[in-house]
C-alpha cells in the first residue's frame, strides 16, 4: 500500500496543518483532507503511515453523524457520490476527505480528560491537579477519575507547543459565554461518545476538539475521536497502575521515547514494523468502534 500523495486539484490549497490539508470550494465550503501524515511531539514525521488518513476521515464521519444531536458540525458530505463532479476526477481523494462549512476556527482545544495518562499524569504527580483542577490525593496512573475534567489548552501554529490553560485563562481568551458553552458541549460529547464506546469494549481516556463559527453559531470542526485526538483502550485489557497498550498514536509516541529522541531536528523516521503496528493499531478501533472494516488502499 502507498501512502497518499497529494492530487493537484483545481482549487486553492489554503491550509496545511500537521496531518490535514484545506481547499477552497467556495465563499461556503471547504475540502478537508485527512493526509497519511502522522505527528508526534509537535513535529511531523519523515515515514507517513499508508492509510491512515482513511481511518481517520470516517472514524471522524461516523462520530459526526453519531454526536450531531449534541452539537452542530461543520459536515457536509463524506459520501464520494455527493462530491462535486470535478473532483470525482481525482480517486486519491476517496475515502479520505470530506466536503465541510467553512468555519472561523476557535483558538483554543477543548480537552477532556476521563482517566488520568499522558501529560495529565505528569501534572498530577507534580502538582496534585490538572490545569488548575484540584483533585483527589493517592490517584495511580490510568486510574479513572471521580468525574470527567475540562482541561483546555493553547491552539498553537505549527512548529509550537499548545499549552495547558485554565479555565480563567480561557476565558480570557474567547470570553466567558463561548467558554462556558465549550465546556459544557466538550463534556456532552465525552459523556455520549463514552457510552457507546463502553458498549463496544473500549474506553476513551481522554479526547480533544476544535470547535469554529459559522455565522454566529459554534459547530465542532477538525476531527472528532480518532486515534491521533484520543485515547482508546480496551476495557478487557485494562488495569489500573500502569501505561495502558493503547489503540491510538500513543503508541507512536513510545516508540520514540524508547530510541531516546531528544524531541528536537532531525527528527527519526519510523522503522517498517512500527508503521505496519500503527496501521494494524488504526484499523482494529475503527473495526472496535463501528463494527466494520475499513478498507484502506
């Protein structure tokens, strides 16, 4: 399998973020393509992962149609049969692009945290709370927490680290209303998305959203529970006091602290046996979630 190359389509590129690219179609409506870039530590890296771009546009489609009565959505079309008749010229884009409201995007990620892992356990080892949330005394690594946190954080540009906020922060940033609404929005859509997850064996720890205005409304954009913005393991394997295996880019993220990177240029491609795991990783919780198997080629 190859990994996607980008198709020169007949309209203006006017994004290109770590892992999805933007393309204009109208005064309305965007392309947004989900690439077989992979990131980690802020940096993209050399190796792309051959259909993973494919995962990540529906697994995001089926959260979108699933959440919709949560809170409105940027999405438009995802069916290849509802694409414009130019772009049906261009087959690269199949599977893993998606026609979208143009939005003006909020600049800030909405977190939410079920479990404590990742830079949340740093925290808490630290300080005792995250992003300014107090929390209980004697918590262990990937213990569940007493009730889902809000922890938001910076949209940074490429090549900057977000950075953990507190709410006040946030408020500082995008007002009281809208961060009102983005908490609570953020917290729904965790509690929803849990439920069901639960019923098909899988927990999500923790998960992050963009969310952007169309008009005067806020609608969920970007990417909504995927792998590379959650993450997913399995309820069967699950145990507290310990680093979980993971369904998701966490385990990217292991890869290289296990060879040492310094987290600075040159940053290390991925050996063949660690891209074809993240494949195999990818495509087991999109099987776990949806009940069917993603064809990626």
């Amino acid at each position: 399998m190859k990994a996607y190359q980008e198709p020169k389509i007949p309209v203006e590129k006017i994004y290109s973020g770590k892992v999805r690219d933007l393309y204009l179609l109208d005064d309305r409506r965007l392309l947004l393509v989900a690439t077989d870039r992979i990131s980690a530590f802020d940096f993209v890296l050399p190796t792309p992962i051959p259909g993973k771009g494919i995962v990540l546009n529906q697994l995001s489609a089926f959260w979108f149609h699933l959440l919709g009565s949560v809170v409105s959505h940027h999405l438009i079309a995802d069916q290849w049969e509802d694409f414009p008749d130019y772009l049906k010229l261009f087959s690269s884009l199949r599977g893993r692009s998606m026609v979208v409201k143009k939005a003006e995007k909020i600049p800030v990620e909405c977190v939410v945290r079920g479990y404590l892992a990742g830079s949340a356990w740093k925290d808490y080892e630290k300080t005792g709370s995250i992003c300014g949330i107090r929390l209980p005394a004697g918590l262990k690594l990937s213990e569940k927490l007493p009730e889902p946190i809000f922890t938001p954080a910076t949209k940074e540009e490429k090549g900057k680290h977000d950075q953990n906020i507190s709410f006040d922060q946030m408020v500082d940033i995008v007002g009281y209303e809208v961060s009102s609404f983005l908490r609570e929005k953020s917290l729904q859509l965790y509690e929803r998305a849990s439920q069901y997850a639960s019923l098909r064996g899988i927990i999500i720890a923790d998960s992050k959203f963009e969310f952007g205005l169309d008009g005067k409304e806020i609608i969920l954009i970007d990417e909504v529970f995927t792998p590379d913005s959650s993450r997913f393991w399995e309820k069967s394997r699950y145990e507290v006091g310990k680093v979980q295996d993971s369904l998701d880019k966490q385990y990217i993220r292991d890869y290289l602290e296990s060879i040492h990177w310094n987290k600075q240029p040159p940053v290390p491609a991925l050996p063949q046996a660690v891209v074809q795991k993240t494949q195999e990783k990818y495509c087991q919780i999109y099987r776990l979630l949806t009940g069917k198997e993603i064809i990626v080629e």
